[in-house]
C-alpha cells in the first residue's frame, strides 16, 4: 500500500505479488527503478528525486558512521564489511571516514529503545574510537570537527520475512539486486544497511558538530534541497504537507490522525521558530495542544530520523546515566523525549494515558525532563525542528 501511494508506475508490480510479503514488491520497485530511471523521474520534483539519486551516487559520508547491533558478532562482521565498500577510505583521506560497530548489550529483556539506545551506542562507539583509532569522538564532535551517523539495526526483520533467514536473521545484511564493488575491486550484492548508509549520507556536510541517527532499513529520497544550515539542537525529518495549517477535512484525508506528527510554531518570542510533536491525535486535539505553544504554521508526518547537537546529546547522556549504567530501562526518542521536550505537562500526560501509562509515571517524567530542558543552554540555537523531506519525497 506504501508502495501504490508513492509513484503511480509502480501500481502495477506492486500488485502481481502477495499481499503478506511486502518485501517482494519493495525489491520489484528497486528493480524497476534501476531500468527506467530516465522515465521514472521526469519533470517537477522528480527532477529533484533525480539530483538526490545523483548525489548518492557521488559517495558522500560521514566521517565516523556508528552501527548498533544486535550481538557482538554482527557488529565484527558489519564494522569490517562498511569499511571494505561504502564507507572504504583511501591513503589520502586521512584519519576519517571511520566505521564503529557495537552492541546493544543491554540487561531488560525488551531492549534499551532507540532513545536509550542512541545514547547507549554513542556512549560504546567512543570509547572504541578511543581503543581503535586513537579518536576523541566526544570532543571532535563538541568542536564541529566531524559529522557522526548512527544506524539502528536491531531487531527479527518481521516485515522483510522470510529474507533475513537466509542471512542467519541479520535484518540488514538482506541483499538488494545492485552490484556494489568492494574496495578489493570484486563485485558483490548491495544489502539493505548499506544502500541505507549511501543514501544518507547526502546529508554529512550539512551536519557537521551534529549526530545524525537513521533506522537501519528505511530507505528515503528526498525532493527537497538536502542541504541545510542547522539552526536547532534537535531537528526530524519529516513530510511536511502544505504551507498552512491544515483543516479538519484535510488532516483525516492525509491520515495524520494515524501517525507521529511534526508541527511547525510561531512562538510567542519574537522571530523564534520551533516544532512540537504529537502522536495519532484527532484534529481537534491537536489543535488544542498545538495551540497553547504557538501558531501552528506547517504540520507533517515524521520519518522518525533525527539530528542532535553534540551539546544536547551530551546533557541527555548525562540526565540519564544511571539508566545506561543500569542497562535495565527502556525509553523510546518520540514519547520519552521529543514529546514530554514539546508538550505541556497536561497534554503529554493525556497522550501518555492512552498508552496505557500511569499518570504518576508521566507526569514525574515529564517533570524530569522539563528540569533538563530549563537548565540547558540553547546559545544562538532553538531546540527543535523540522527537515523538509518534502511531500513529493519517496520513502520506505
């Protein structure tokens, strides 16, 4: 369904395969794409479609590229094999690029999250740049330096199955039909996490200072211009529909009520921008929460990747240490912070209500949170926004 909704000649293959296995029809349209490029992207914002695949295709990277993995074994086996085709340096290049793989070692049976996670795998990655390289990641970081990726990779792959088992389980080890030659000069199959690191890495000299964190087998092409200037600590990629607010009609038509929303506000300080998000809300309800922050100016869908500034990854890091030394919470990016960071007190413990959450639980989070936030320094920065993938933007 994915697939019909975002090009119209791809309905056709899309619909000739069975509709419990999604995975045959993603690999029908990466095929498809492969053989009529030139008919696929045509004028508009293909055209922008188009500009993207080419500067893909141009190897861009970051300059240390992190994947979080499910066991120590897979992280041997993907550190080596980045290293060896899209993330391969040369004699020339220097110290950089670099490819640190870790696992997510953690105690609590449900894993730590991606929130928890994120910070975890950062936390594992430096000390092993330190061990393998020699590299202060932390400080390079701090100092604009360098730009960091961060992959999560973890999980059984339920939605590409039966793939994964024929690559022992390893969700993004499934391979693509592209060739890809490695720095040996042989010719291998593309797999999922590497297509996906040669995707995002468009966006590497637009973030340098920041750490940019991708889900290992989401695969996007952005119609908008992906180069930027960061103007906030925390910034979403997301699909932002329209230039205005959109009406009651129009947030049921584009299925908001059914997603993780960005919005975009006006704040009430002068000249200050910042975004807020909410979770599968009605209309009206989001329209009341939405409207005690700002002036709602433009509202989207998120894609869930995000960028943070070294300075507020290293005050999450520091506000939740006890949980990373424990190893034994769980707490997710969207309900656990960027929510409880946007929302007033009342709303986010509304959201969280539905959820099934006790209200001591989140209104105490939420109190924690608000306590990081008001001590944070945010310098000539705001704290959150939106990257415009644009509307036109293909993405699974």
């Amino acid at each position: 369904e994915t697939i019909r909704s975002t090009r119209s000649s791809t309905v056709l293959i899309a619909t000739i395969h069975n509709s419990h296995n999604k995975a045959v029809p993603f690999f029908a349209f990466l095929c498809q794409i492969r053989t009529t490029m030139g008919q696929f992207f045509s004028t508009g914002s293909d055209a922008a479609l188009k500009g993207s695949v080419k500067a893909m295709n141009k190897g861009e990277m970051f300059d240390v590229t992190i994947i979080c993995t499910t066991d120590d074994y897979q992280a041997s086996y993907w550190m080596n094999k980045l290293s060896q085709t899209v993330c391969a340096s040369d004699e020339s290049s220097g110290t950089y690029p670099i490819v640190l793989a870790v696992s997510e070692d953690w105690n609590g049976g449900s894993g730590a999250g991606n929130g928890l996670g994120t910070l975890y795998a950062f936390e594992k990655a430096a000390k092993l740049a330190q061990e393998k390289h020699g590299v202060d990641l932390k400080a390079a970081l701090a100092k604009g330096e360098i730009s960091a990726s961060l992959y999560h990779t973890a999980g059984k792959g339920t939605r590409l199955a039966p793939l994964p088992a024929g690559e022992n389980n390893n969700k993004p080890g499934v391979k693509l039909p592209f060739g890809l030659r490695g720095k040996d000069g042989k010719l291998q199959s593309l797999t999922v996490l590497e297509s996906v690191v040669k995707q995002t890495g468009i966006y590497a000299s637009s973030r340098k200072g920041r750490l940019s964190v991708f889900w290992g087998d989401q695969v996007f092409i952005p119609s908008a211009p992906f180069q930027y200037k960061s103007t906030h600590h925390i910034d979403i990629l997301c699909t932002l529909l329209g230039d205005t607010a959109p009406t009651a009609e129009e947030w049921v038509a584009q299925g908001l009520d059914k997603y993780g929303v960005i919005a975009c506000l006006e704040t009430a300080v002068p000249g200050r921008l910042d975004a807020a998000q909410v979770e599968k809300v009605s209309h009206e309800t989001a329209t009341e929460m939405l409207g005690k922050l700002g002036t709602v100016r433009q509202v989207g869908p998120s894609l869930g990747s995000f960028s943070v500034s070294a300075a507020i990854l290293a005050a999450l890091t520091e506000e939740y240490a006890t949980e990373l030394a424990e190893k034994k919470a769980k707490f997710d990016t969207d309900p656990h912070f960027w929510m409880p960071l946007t929302l007033s007190e009342e709303d986010y413990i509304k959201l969280m209500e539905k959820k099934g959450t006790d209200v001591a639980i989140s209104k105490a989070h939420h109190q924690r949170m608000s306590k990081m936030k008001a001590s944070f320094e945010l310098g000539d920065y705001g704290f959150f926004w939106a990257v415009h993938v644009w509307k036109d933007a293909c993405w699974w």
